[in-house]
C-alpha cells in the first residue's frame, strides 16, 4: 500500500514471542514485491498489473475484515478522505513505480523509494510546522540525497540512459506522492477508522481508479497471460498488501513505532538480494555506497533530537510519536 502511515496503536497486548518472526516476515513481504514488480511488469501492461494487484489486495482484505469483524467507515466524508488518500497513496505510487521498473533495476527502485521518509520530513517541518528541524535531521537529508544521487550515477550514461533517469525520477516523485499520503493521513484519518479499515478503504476504491485508467489508456485491463505474471500479482496483492498490513499493525500494538520502523533497513536487504540473486541485477561498489549513504541518512531524519552541548537551555517536550514512515511499494 504504498507507504503506510502508522497508527500507533494503544499497546495493550503483551508480546508473544512472535513479534521478531512477524518482523522478518513483513520486510520479506515488502522487500519481495519489487522483485515481483518488475517481473510482473514485463509481460503485463503498467495499468493492468497494478489493476490486478488491487483485485487480490482488496479480496484479501474483504475477507480479513470480515473475519475479525471490522467496523467499516460510514461518514460520506471520511470515505471522501479515504478516495484523497487511495489516489496519493496507492494509485500515483504504485503506477509510478511499476512504471520505472520497466527501466530501472528493482533493487534501485527499493533505495529510491526509501527515501519516502525525507519528504514527509520536509512537508512536516516546512508546510504543517508539525515537527522540529534538528541539527541531526538535516545532516540527514543532505546524507541520504547525496546516497541517492550516487545509487543512480550508474544511470546516467551509456545507451537507454534517458529511459532509466525517466525511471529514477518517476520513483521519487512516488516517494513525494507516498508522503504527502503520511501527511493527509496523520492529518485526516488517523485515530478516526481502524487501520485495517482504512487499508481496505485506500486498496478498495484505488481499484476502480486504475481499472478504469486502465480502459481509457490501454483499451482494456490485460489478463495475465504466463504463470508468472500471475503469480507476481497475486504475491503483490496477498501478500505485498494483505499479509504485510496485518502483520505491520499487529507489531504496531506491541511495540513502539520506531521499534517497527526498522523494518525499513531490513526491507531494503531484501529487496537488493532478491534483485542481485533472482534477476542477476548489478551489485556495484557504487551502488552499495549510495544504499549506505541512503539508509544512514534514514537513521539520522529518525532522530528526534541531539543534545548539542551542556547546558542548552530546556526546549518543550517533545510530542509522543505519532508517526513513521515505511516505504512499501
């Protein structure tokens, strides 16, 4: 679901000794649907393998509601929000990257989509005023874009350059589009529906989106035509958008959203090795400089606060966390 934005559930459940298992689970679950992206992509149609990927997503997820019986929103307006959201959070996102992963390498596509946390920063700091701009922070941004310029210099030369700088472009503007839906989601709906709710909400009324962009740009939604296109969407769907959500909020109400967080670094191994290892895609010196400098300056832009010397004078509080952002495909 394209960046979820965490609610931070009460934790009112003791931990089971479950939880690690769940978190290595659902950095496979996210880390493998670039893998299964770009294989997907290359027999299907952009429209018509996101179209198909929303139609397992939202069974999925029709089910796991009913199963643990959940209210599902009912205010015009907060289903209104919930339409805002899908279009930023998973139509632009998912299109976007599927898209670019028709030129660029599925482990790139993982470094560039971490980036997702830099720009919620800058639209917390900068347009709500909802959060301080530390020292720390900033070095941060600068670090994890110097990372990002350096994972994709590989790009920008030799032949089909223009198509694979197309691609790295595309993925950060899904980054900017998986933030603005952090935003609009910490802003309008968090704390108002139950999260699994809000995942069906955003996957459910997405897919008559792309359904339909899918007709008016293509003629029609492709069906998949080889197994592995089959199973790519499915995995996606299931899996990259059904598994992942409930276990991402069951960890959600156990540990800290920062604790959770993490999952972000561990995602992203995945999601290189995968690329590295399945689809024998490049493994550069380079490559893995930028990923260092991208990760590291995710690390940094955590970080809510440096006490820079003694003595500094008392700054307010700072609020409970409320927020993070995990960059799922």
């Amino acid at each position: 679901m394209g960046q979820p934005s965490a609610t931070p559930l009460p934790h009112d459940r003791r931990e089971t000794g479950v939880e690690p298992l769940l978190f290595v689970l659902l950095a496979a679950a996210w880390g493998s649907s670039y893998l299964f992206i770009k294989i997907g992509v290359e027999t299907l149609p952009v429209l018509s393998l996101v179209t198909w990927r929303l139609v397992f997503g939202t069974g999925f997820l029709v089910l796991a509601v009913a199963a643990m019986r959940v209210p599902l929103p009912r205010d015009p307006r907060m289903i209104g929000r919930l339409a805002v959201l899908s279009v930023i959070n998973v139509v632009v996102p998912f299109a976007l990257i599927t898209w670019a992963e028709q030129s660029i390498d599925s482990g790139l596509a993982s470094i560039l989509n971490a980036t997702t946390p830099f720009f919620t920063l800058l639209l917390s700091v900068l347009v709500l005023r909802g959060d301080r701009m530390t020292g720390i922070r900033l070095a941060g941004l600068f670090v994890g874009f110097a990372g990002v310029i350096v994972v994709s210099s590989g790009s920008l030369g030799g032949p089909g350059a223009l198509g694979e700088v197309a691609g790295i472009l595309a993925v950060v503007a899904a980054s900017v589009s998986y933030a603005l839906g952090n935003t609009f989601f910490a802003r309008q709906v968090r704390g108002r529906v139950d999260p699994t709710a809000a995942a069906l909400g955003q996957v459910g009324l997405a897919l008559p989106m792309v359904a339909g962009l899918s007709l008016v740009v293509d003629g029609s939604v492709a069906v998949p035509s080889v197994p592995e296109a089959l199973f790519s969407v499915a995995w996606l769907g299931i899996v990259g958008s059904g598994f992942a959500y409930l276990f991402f909020f069951r960890l959600l109400a156990v540990w800290t959203p920062t604790r959770v967080s993490l999952v972000t670094y561990l995602m992203q191994v995945v999601a290189v090795g995968l690329g590295v290892i399945v689809l024998g895609e490049p493994l550069t010196v380079g490559f893995v400089a930028g990923a260092i400098l991208v990760v590291g300056g995710i690390a940094m832009v955590n970080i809510r606060s440096v006490p820079w010397r003694t003595g500094a004078p008392n700054r307010p509080p700072v609020a409970p966390e409320t927020e993070i952002s995990v960059p799922e495909p």
